[in-house]
C-alpha cells in the first residue's frame, strides 16, 4: 500500500513525533508498504494532495494539529483512511476539561480540578487539598506540567501557562503509583491490553524525562498488581474508550492508591510510538510484536473507513 506518514508538526511534541515516527516508517517498509513521509511543520500546504494519492495515512503526531483530530477530519473529507480515532474523539480526548465532564457524568473517577482559560482573578482561591498539578489544558507528554503544594507556586505556575497562551487546568494531586492501560479495538470489537505499572526513577513524577529518556522509569509488564485492581484498571479503559468516541486504540493513565482506588488521569488517542513508549511494550506483552500492531491498527483503520463511508479499499 502507498502510506502517507504524518509526524513532526509544530507542537511542543515535535521531536517525539519525529523520533517515533522513523520508528513507524522502518515498521511499514518492513511491512513492504511504500511510505511518503510528510511533516506540516508550518502548516498543512500539500495535505489533501498527498492523501489522494495515498492507501492509507498513518498518524504519529502529538498535540495540536494531530490528537486536536484537525488532520483527521481532513482526511475524512478526501476519504483517506487512518488508524486512531475520529476528529471528535481525538478532541475530546486532547481537551481534559471536557474529557473529564464526560468521565464524571459516566462514573469514572477523576481527580477534582479546576478548568482557567484565563486568568480568574486575585480573589480565586484553590477550593481543595493540596498540593495540586498544573498542566496545559490540550497539552500532552507531561510538557509544560508542575506540581504546587502552595497559591504563591500555583500562581507562577499558572501565569507561566497563561503567558504561553495555553488554557490552565488545575487537578489535585492524588497519591499512588501510576499504571497505565491501553485499548486496542473499534466500536463493538474493543479489548483492553495488559496493564502497566510506572516507577519513575528521577523526579517527583511521570515527567517528561522518565517517559522518553532510557532510563528514566521502570516500566513493569504485566503490573504486579491484585487482580481486581488489574481487572477495574482495563474495566475503566475500556469505558473511557467508549465514552470519548475513541476508535482503533488509546491508552488511560492512572493513580492506585496501593489498596482498591483507581483515579483515571487521561486519555491518549495517539499513544506514542518510540522504542520506550507503552502500547507497544504492552502490546508485546499480548503478543503483538511492533509490526504486527502496526498492521493491526491498519486493519482496523481500514475497517472504520468502510464503515463510516462505504469506500472499498484495499486490505493490508
């Protein structure tokens, strides 16, 4: 198949984007797929041109454009298929503040927060315990995150964002240890991968050095966790999944507080795709070495694009 490869961009993200993506297009050739790489580092000239020409798209950016579901909603329009999620999934997923009303209303817990587009004034106050962690709002591999256990810290926090032009979300710092949970799978059809416990080994927590630098976490595989921690983990996955439109795979992030608590973080519809990243390495686990999830969620790309437009393209 011709496949068009989309990574790089011109969110903070960029060179994870980038590093996985070489990753991916050694996979695809491997796969004996013809792969055109292309990169809207400024913008998106040339995007509908090359999907026409192409079989399928694959999709490794991260941030916005990408997990915004901007690019997908493109090629939905040319009819070019891809693996992941819709333009709708993919945005709210990316957005947690309307990811996390959605999560509420459907019974799966998350940690109290506070969504500030902007700057609410002197006289707001954090309403619950501390400390709390500070992130952009539609941001993502823990980029431009901190941690504040007082409002002097909180506030510089905040106006860092802000002077970024990022929207704010506050959350309350829940104590525990991370597992991590992907779904593979459309509508109807969605299984949960085998859970994955977190120990960073630098830091106070899952930053961006413990995810992306060798080394940086311990990444244990299947979690040695209780069994009804593992069996409510891949139970929650797999609502969030459903519950946000997600199709093809995403991957939850949570805290266990060591006993039967689990408080669901976020949800990724682009998980990334380097050698230390998670879906792959649980993936492994299931076993589905890298190119044969590569050519799963091909398959299962293929299949959404069907359904959706009654196109007949070609299987991989």
């Amino acid at each position: 198949m011709r496949v068009l490869l989309i990574a790089g961009g011109w969110s903070s993200e960029r060179e994870v984007s980038l590093s996985g993506g070489r990753i991916i297009q050694a996979a695809l050739e491997r796969l004996g797929h013809e792969v055109r790489w292309y990169d809207p580092v400024h913008d998106l000239s040339g995007l509908v041109a090359l999907a026409r020409e192409a079989d399928f798209a694959f999709l490794n950016l991260h941030g916005s454009p990408g997990e915004d579901g901007l690019v997908q909603a493109v090629l939905d329009r040319v009819g070019c298929p891809y693996q992941g999620s819709g333009p709708a999934g993919s945005f709210l997923a990316l957005h947690k503040a309307a990811a996390k009303e959605l999560l509420a209303v459907a019974g799966v817990p998350t940690p109290r927060w506070a969504f500030l587009p902007r700057d609410p004034g002197a006289a707001w106050n954090w309403p619950h315990a501390w400390p709390v962690f500070v992130k952009p709002n539609t941001g993502g591999s823990s980029l431009g995150m901190g941690r504040a256990a007082d409002p002097v810290t909180l506030r510089t926090l905040l106006e860092g964002l802000w002077a970024a032009g990022a929207e704010a979300l506050v959350e309350e710092a829940c104590a525990g240890v991370e597992l991590t949970c992907g779904v593979l799978g459309n509508i109807g059809e969605e299984a949960p991968l085998p859970v994955i416990l977190i120990k960073p080994n630098r830091g106070e927590f899952f930053d961006y050095a413990s995810k992306y630098e060798q080394g940086g976490a311990d990444e244990l595989c299947p979690a040695p966790i209780p069994d009804s921690v593992r069996d409510l983990v891949q139970r929650l996955a797999l609502t969030a999944h459903g519950v946000l439109g997600c199709e093809g795979y995403s991957r939850a992030d949570f805290i266990w507080d060591g006993a039967e608590g689990v408080t669901l973080l976020e949800v990724n519809t682009l998980p990334g795709m380097t050698a230390t990243s998670l879906v792959p390495r649980a993936a492994r686990v299931a076993g589905l070495e890298f190119e044969a999830l590569i050519a799963r969620l091909m398959e299962l790309g293929l299949a959404r694009s069907r359904r959706l437009h009654g196109e007949k393209v070609q299987s991989c």
